[in-house]
C-alpha cells in the first residue's frame, strides 16, 4: 500500500496527518511551537522551529499510525499563508519570520498603494494590500532593517520554507503566492510589474507551481533520518485555506465552506477570477489548477468563544477540566438553555478588530441588548449567533459577486457543536453539512501529494474519493426568519458604533 | 422623659419600620418582604392589602423588640413607594384592582398621546414635569383606556401608604409629595390639583383626594382594632409621611438649596431642594417633605446602579460567591480587587447602564445595556470595573440636566445606600461626576425620615433643622483630578453612544 503525508505549518503548531491511497485517513499527530510577540500587535516565529516541528511531527506520526516510513510515497505542504522568511544566498535565516497576524506594516501598506494605485493593484493581486501580506513586510524590513535587507537573497512562505529544508528546492504554489500581494492571481504568475514597482528582485521569489505538481523529492539525508526511501515526491501544495478546502471538497461551483476555527473563513470556490471591488473578500487562486476561490475572513470567530470562556466562563473551564469535557461542548450546552436570539442580545465579535467585510483594526466587541433579565447562557448564544452574523456578511459579498452558493460545509472547532451547526444553517439559510474526515489543511495536502503521484487522475477525482459529507441540516424555517430580521439589526450596529472605536483608542 | 417615634417606609420589595428617641438614636426595627406582581414584562402591580400587613406586622415587631411603653410612643409616620397610578377604590374604599406602581411602563400609548397632542410647555408650565409612563397620571389613563368596567366604579385613587393611613385611622388623605408626585393633574405652584389639565388629560378631579397634607401633619388617630394589633395605645397620632426619596433625603439631613444626595442602592436616586425656580422637563419635581409649601424637590433616577453589579456577581462572579461564603470577604469586594489597578474608562471599555430601560433623564423605556470595545486584553475585571463606572455616568447625567437650570449644587455630594458601602465605587462617582463624595457614617433610610416627621407632627422635635442632629459624615472622598479629566472624555463617549443606538435599541424592544 501507498501512503502519502499532508504537513501543515501552523501558527501554534505543526500538524502532520498520513493517508492511504485511497484517501482514508490513517493517523495524525501534532507538535507545538512558539509564537513570539516582542511588542504588542507584532508575530514572529522561528523557522528553525518549524522546521524542528516537522520533523516531531512525522516521526510521530509514523509511531502512531504504524505505518513503515518506507511505503510513503509522496508529501504535500501547506501552512499559515503571508508570512515571510528572509534568508540570505547561503540559505541562512537572516531574521525571525514576520506573520501573517502580525499588524506593524500598516504605513507600508499605504506606501504600497499609494505607489502602485490600488486599481491596478486590484487589476493585478485582485486584493487591496494589507497588513498581513508579505509584500508590506519586505518593505518594513526595507524601511526598519536595511542591514537585513542588503543581505536578502530568497524570501519565503512558511510551508516553503519547510520545503527548501525537506528537498533542497524553491518553490512555492499559486494558492500561498496569491497572498503576498505580488502575484498576478489573474495570469496564476509572478508579477514582475509589482515586483519591480516596488524595487524588489524578481530573483528572491521562487518559482511557482500548481497545486497538485511536483517541485521536488526527498533529501537522501532527511529520508534516511525518518527512514523514508529515497525519491519521495513533494508537491507544491497551497496556503492553508486552499487546501483545507480540498480535505473539505470545495472543487465544484457552488459548494462554499464555513470554518469556525480562532478565526472564521467563508471559502466559496469560483470557476473565474472574479473579484469584489470594495476589496472586503480576497481572490486568491485554489489548489485546483485553473481555478480560483473567494474567501472572507473574520478574525474573532471561535476565538470569540474562547474569549468568553477565559474571561467569562472561568467556571466551566474548570468544570470541563473536572469532567474532561470539551469547554465549547459546555458553553454550547449552555447557549441551548437560552432562546433564539438570546432575548434580543447582540454581539459584534471584533474583539481583534475585523478584515471581512469592514477592515477595521480599531473595532471591538460589543454586547448590545442586555437587560438585568439576561443570563450567562444568552451571553454564549448572543456569542455564537453574533460569530455566525459575521459569517453571514461574507455570504452576502460572495452572494453579491454572483458567485453561487448551493450547499455549505461546516468545518472547524465549531462545527463540532450541534448548536452552532444550527444556528449556521438558519443564518446562512443555506443546507449544511459536516465533512467526516475534519483534519483541516493537511488532509488537503496530503490529497493533493496523491494527485500528484498520479493516484488520483486530478483534485477533483480525489476529492470524490476521499471526502464524505455527513449529517445535512436544513435550516429551520421560524428560525430562519427569527435570524433574518435579527441580522438586520445586528447589521446596522457596527456603522452606528465605528466612529467611537477609533476615538477610544485615542 | 424621653419620647419614642416609630417611622414605618412602604418599599417596592419590602417595608420597613423603625424606632429611634427623640434624638435620632436607634431603637429597634423590623422588616418584611414581599414580590411585586409582574403578569407581563413591563407590568409591576400589587395589591394593597400586602402592604397594609405588612405595615401592622413591621410596627408590631418593632414595638415588641423595643420593649418601651407604649404610653412612651409619640407617634408614627408612613412613607411609601411612588405608588404610579395609586389604587382605584370605590366608594366603600374597596381596593378595584391591584395598584400600578412607578416601576410599571405599560402605558406606552397614554405617554404617545399626550406627546402627540399635550404641548410640552402646557403640561411642563403648570406641572414642572413632563410625561413619562413612569407617571401615575399616564397610569390612570391606562385603566380608562383599558378597564372601562374598572373606571366606572372608581371613586378615587389612593396612593399605598394613604391607604394604609386611611385603614389605621379611617381618615383619607395625601400629602403634597404624593400629590405631586402623580404629575399631570397637579399644579406644582399652585399645590393643588390642576383642573384645567384635569380636564385635557380627561382624569376626573374627584377622583382625586381632596385633602392634601404637609407630611408632618397629624392625619388622623389610630383606631383601637389597629392598636391591639401593633401593641399601640389607640389614638396615637399617625402622621402623613410622603413619597420615600424625599423622606430619605430628609433623613440623609437635606434641608437648603445646594445640598444633594444620591441614594445608590439597586437603582439610583439623585436628588435636590429648591425654591421652585429651577424646573426641568428631564427631572422630577414635586414640594419636599419640610417646608412643604416653599420648597421643591427635584431628583433624577436610574433605573440601575447596585444592580449592575449584582447582575455581573451573579452571573461571572460564582467563584468570588463561594469564596465569600468560606472566607466571609463580600463577593464585591473581591471583584473590586481585582479592577484595582485597572486606570480610568477600562481601558476602552464603555458599558450603557440601561439593563433595565432608564428613567431620567432619557426616560426611554427600550433603552439597553451595552458593553463596548471588548478585545481579547481586557479581562473580567476590566468588564466588572466599567459596570461601576456605568452607574457613575448615569448620575452625572442626571446631575448635568439640573445644573442646565442654573441650580447651584455644593461642591460635595452626600452619598447613602448599599453602593456607598464600597468606598472603590464611591471614588469612582466622585472622578466621574467631579463632586467629592460625602459618605454618612450610618446606613439612614426613609423609616429614619418618617420617624423624624412623626417626631415634628407631634412635637416632640421642634423644627426640620434639628435633623442634622441626627446625621454625621465620615471623611470625605475627593475628586481626583487627573481621573476626572479622563473620566471627561469617556463621559462625552458615553453621552453620544447612546445617541448613535437608541434607533437601533428601539427596533430590537420591538421585534423582541
């Protein structure tokens, strides 16, 4: 038997999982790393770490699965997206990796846009450039660093970094490379006119692959280390959300998912480029060759829960370590004790600013409602139907886009709750469904090593294979309208509050 | 010989009576409590006969602990709840339904209607207040316009503790805070009942008491059936009393122009005395319980205060309620110590108090609570400490409308009730409102008041000035003015942001 390996550089960790050849999920195993923040609003990590983390991970998972190293056949990447490594012309780290989350780069963003335009920049990356993009962050290094700078030779994404240590090759896919700001996502290519506007040399960028293709194999010295053969193919994988939606299936117009993790993505699949021209959803290209996704993010979703168990709900975190529960299951049963519409309490969850659709650094969460009436129950439900309102704001973009949505895929830690399926369901409006292999990116990325061995005869194929979807929920109907005319109201609240985050900050 | 008062003060929740000696000295009280009715949101009735029980059982307890003669009792005065639409009884004095009392806002539409066709300076120039459905008058409306079969058979309304008074002494009466307090239908100059807006409003002046009392006048005596009941001489004196924020705003020593006090227990009451000159339709107004026929009492109130905090306790603070329970450190405090070092505004954090609607000076039924500019760094504590400074807000708010009438307010204002009980809140209130704050050394409430006017009814004390006898401060809390110039900015957020919601809050009381 055939086994191929998905390898997921995340932001706390490196999570790695092991399939076979014919899709099934056959083990999985994860190894932390540090996240570092040496001011507020800044995210650094190690790529040493990672590298270290990828190697925890795949011994591990070969001691967990049983499966003999020797019958692996192909590797796939995928990471956190945005980030960048700056390594000079022997290959070496010349500073921490700046994140994806990290916030510094705001005035290089404007130094970008002013520079180039924002229409061509839409014309050409097809997203406004933000602070989490790798382009603003050479320019902060170019502005804060120059020592550094001077010395620049490749600049790399995280899983890309993994790739040069894993095969010796740079390379990197259209998916992650969508996300730099530098890419021509209509032409699925380097821009050199962005490039170049900005005095960048088009030789630290390596070249990019699609998907499913292979850029490279195995190091002799690091197959040996894990007992791997020589020969292993690498393929070039995608930037986390693009993969995650191959492990989710998101390859056929009109299936979108809806992941709930720290962060909230909408993720809706588009046959064509097609772009959102206020710039609130981004257009990156997908993991399935020619093809391109739509995705709006919001940055506070199950972060939000958490949020509110760590400050709020002290009580069932310790309950749930009493009970070796699950928190969220706790705090989930608890929003049932509530009503619809928590008796007219609303929450915004920007409690780290918001990207989709209001890009607002300054915004904040905001329980809007409360009466003396109001227990600790309703606040969760408030919390889960607010993350979900949020959720609904990128169905309206995507919606607005003519982009079809037919059927949703629930993923993430919150699409473990009963509950919170529920109230998605009745928010989006839309049928949803549960995936029964939930394993996020890696899954994605270990499909597409298969594809690119040749298994599979491309993603599609894979994905019809290996992806089952599970319980369907239709939305219910009084729930349904219950949210619609909430949602009305939840909408109108953040233009009402907008003006007053800015001037708290002051 | 010394000479022993009884004050008994008819509460929403509870009623209270207390004894004390001619100078103010506690002797014994008593207390009892009860539920108001709530049939819907918004609704808040009761029947009065709960309270008159209540009355009989508190003054016989507190007699009894007492263990002085009851030849040695001078007599007794009744203050009592904002009674809202009093209680319709006909003409046996038969109650004809439970009363609406002030916490009751059902007649919205009474309130719209007088808005839409009532022109502020008509029913403002004559009353000195405006409309709300906190008002008895929009109440007695409501019962005609919904209990036809009641109306008819109204003989008169009666507030809660006139009703008491007239079962203890067979008199009927009301005294001049009662009366005023009703809104509407009384002439605040002329302290009496107005007929012309009588007339507009369509409430029948018959249908309210004629004789209107200052509240330390002797009304009536207590009948023999009552006196065995309480182990009271029959033909002791029952004094008339009043509306309890001004009795207990007595009680906290306020006599003059200048002086105020908030009484922050659940919910707040901020109030003042002036000679009539300083009106606003944004406050309640009505003649004070001394000096009934000079002077004005004008208050604001929130419908929140201690509430914000028992609300967070009970619901995010369970750990802090066990450790109470094991260490005997209230609850409270230990939520305090923990926002401590938190500096002023929360870092960002601006709570609306409006968990129970509000009352002045916004008057808006449909306002609610607000938390904003949470972010994943501030803490419970953060939260807990911008509840307090919510209530802090409220009564500068309150504050603010009466200085816009040019009112002169002391530089300190005197604070009483539970809140005071935490000198971390206390601070608070003084760098929000820029008053320093002036704690009174003991917990006065109505009951004390009453007792004072029973002792002034009868007698046994010579004039209203002797109640600074009566009360003593501890030190005073100062305004810290590096927190009040923060507070400043927070405070003008605070104003606005309720500004910016209230159109969004309305749309959510209506689909709710």
């Amino acid at each position: 038997m055939e086994y191929f390996v998905g390898i997921d550089v995340g932001t706390t960790g490196c999570k790695v999982v092991l399939i076979d050849a014919n899709g099934e999920l056959r083990g999985k195993s994860v190894s932390e790393y540090p996240l570092y923040t040496p001011r507020p609003n800044w995210a650094e990590q190690n790529p040493e770490d990672w590298w270290q983390g990828t190697l925890q991970a795949l011994k591990k998972v070969f001691e967990v699965s049983g499966v003999n190293p020797k019958d692996v056949s192909g590797v796939g990447l995928t990471g956190q997206m945005h980030g960048s490594v700056f390594l000079d012309a022997e290959g070496r780290v010349l500073r921490p990796a700046i994140l994806w989350c990290d916030q510094r780069t705001a005035r290089e963003c404007q130094e970008i846009t002013e520079k180039i335009g924002l229409e061509r920049i839409m014309q050409i990356n097809c997203n406004p450039v933000l602070p989490g993009f790798t382009a603003p962050k050479i320019l902060w290094v170019k502005n804060n660093e120059p020592e550094v700078y001077a010395k620049i030779a490749k600049v790399l994404l995280p899983k890309d970094y993994v790739r040069f240590r894993l095969s010796g090759e740079f390379a990197t896919d259209v998916s992650d490379a969508s996300g730099t700001s530098l890419f021509d996502v209509p032409k699925r290519t380097w821009s050199q006119e962005l490039i170049q506007a900005l005095d960048f040399s088009p030789s630290w960028f390596p070249p990019s692959f699609e998907s499913p293709e292979v850029t490279g194999y195995i190091r002799k010295e690091v197959a040996s280390a894990l007992g791997m053969r020589d020969g292993v193919i690498v393929v070039a994988g995608g930037g986390d959300n693009a993969a995650g939606a191959i492990g989710t299936g998101i390859v056929k117009p009109g299936l979108v998912s809806a992941s709930l993790g720290t962060s909230g993505v909408v993720f809706a699949f588009s046959d064509e480029v097609r772009v959102d021209p206020k710039g609130r959803v981004h257009t990156f290209c997908h993991a399935v060759p020619g093809k391109w996704h739509v995705m709006g993010v919001m940055l506070s979703a199950g972060g939000s829960l958490r949020w509110f168990r760590d400050v709020l709900g002290l009580e069932e975190k310790n309950m749930a370590l009493l009970l070796e529960k699950d928190a969220y299951e706790l705090l989930s049963e608890e929003a049932e004790k509530s009503a619809p519409g928590a008796e007219g309490l609303l929450f915004l969850p920007y409690l780290t600013g918001e990207r989709t659709p209001h890009a607002d650094p300054f915004a904040r969460g905001v329980f809007f409602g409360i009466t003396l009436k109001h227990r600790k129950n309703d606040l969760v439900r408030a919390v889960m139907e607010g993350v979900a309102f949020g959720m609904r704001d990128s169905f309206e973009i995507i919606k607005e886009m003519g982009i079809p949505i037919e059927e949703v895929r629930a993923i993430g830690g919150g699409a473990r709750s009963r509950l919170w399926r529920k109230i998605q369901a009745a928010v989006y409006q839309v049928p949803l469904f549960g995936v029964k292999v939930d394993e996020g990116p890696a899954f994605g990325a270990a499909l597409l090593a298969a594809v690119g061995k040749g298994v599979f005869r491309n993603v599609e194929e894979a994905c019809a294979q290996a992806v089952t979807v599970t319980e369907k929920i239709l939305p219910d109907s009084d729930l349904m309208a219950q949210y619609e005319r909430l949602y009305r109201i939840w909408r109108d609240l953040y233009p009402a509050l907008s003006p007053f985050y800015r001037r708290i900050v002051e | 010989m010394c000479m022993y008062l009884l004050g008994t003060d008819i509460g929403t929740n509870g009623t209270k009576t207390v004894m004390v000696d001619e100078k103010g000295n506690f002797i014994a009280d008593a207390f009892v409590e009860y539920d108001v009715i709530t049939p819907k949101p918004s609704w808040a009735e009761q029947w009065p006969d709960v309270w008159l029980d209540a009355v009989v059982k508190t003054v016989a307890r507190c007699v009894e602990k007492a263990k002085v003669n009851p030849k040695d009792i001078a007599g007794l005065a009744i203050s009592g709840l904002y009674g809202g639409s009093g209680i319709p009884v006909d003409r046996d004095i038969k109650p004809l339904r439970p009363c609406l009392i002030w916490m009751d806002r059902r007649a919205r539409k009474e309130t719209q209607w007088v808005k839409d066709n009532v022109p502020l300076e008509k029913i403002f120039g004559i009353t000195g207040n405006y409309v709300d459905s906190y008002y008895g008058f929009t109440k007695m409306m409501w019962i005609r316009n919904n209990e036809p079969e009641v109306w008819e058979k109204i003989y008169q309304f009666v507030t809660p503790k006139d009703y008491v008074v007239y079962c203890l002494t067979g008199e009927l009466a009301t005294d001049y805070s009662s009366a005023g307090n009703i809104g509407g239908v009384f002439d605040i100059r002329r302290r009496t009942w107005s007929e012309e807006m009588c007339e507009i409003l369509g409430i029948p002046r018959r249908m309210l008491p004629e004789r209107i009392y200052k509240s330390s006048d002797i009304v009536g005596k207590l009948k023999k059936e009552f006196a065995e009941k309480m182990n009271l001489l029959s033909g002791m004196p029952i004094v008339a009393g009043g509306i309890d924020a001004p009795v207990a705003q007595l009680a906290a020593g306020v006599l003059g122009p200048g002086e105020h006090v908030a009484m922050a227990g659940t919910s707040m009451c901020w109030g003042t005395v002036h000679d009539g000159t300083y009106l606003t339709p944004f406050l309640v107004s009505f003649p004070y319980v001394v000096y009934d026929d000079t002077l004005i009492y004008t208050f604001g109130g929130s419908a929140t205060s201690g509430a914000l905090a028992r609300w967070f306790r009970d619901q995010f603070g369970r750990l802090e309620k066990e450790a109470e329970k094991d260490f005997g450190i209230s609850a409270y405090t230990l939520l305090e110590l923990q926002a401590r070092d938190i500096p002023p505004g929360s870092e960002g954090i601006i709570v609306l108090p409006y968990f129970m609607g509000e009352r002045s000076p916004i008057w808006d039924p449909d306002a609610r609570g607000t938390i904003l500019g949470l972010s994943l760094y501030h803490t419970r504590a953060h939260v807990y400490k911008a509840m307090l400074e919510a209530a802090a807000y409220a009564l500068r708010h309150n504050m603010e409308e009466a200085l816009k009438t040019g009112m002169k307010l002391n530089p300190e204002c005197w604070i009483v009730g539970g809140v005071a009980r935490s000198s971390f809140w206390v601070q608070i209130f003084a760098d929000v409102t820029g008053f320093d704050m002036k704690r009174l050394s003991k917990d006065v409430e109505a009951p004390f008041g009453d007792a004072f006017l029973a002792g002034l009814g009868t007698g046994v004390i010579d004039k209203p000035e002797r109640i600074k006898e009566w009360v003593s401060f501890r030190p005073v809390i100062k305004v810290d003015p590096e927190r009040k110039a923060i507070y400043d900015r927070y405070y003008e957020l605070f104003r606005e942001l309720y500004e910016s919601t209230k159109g969004v809050m309305k749309r959510l009381a209506d689909i709710v």
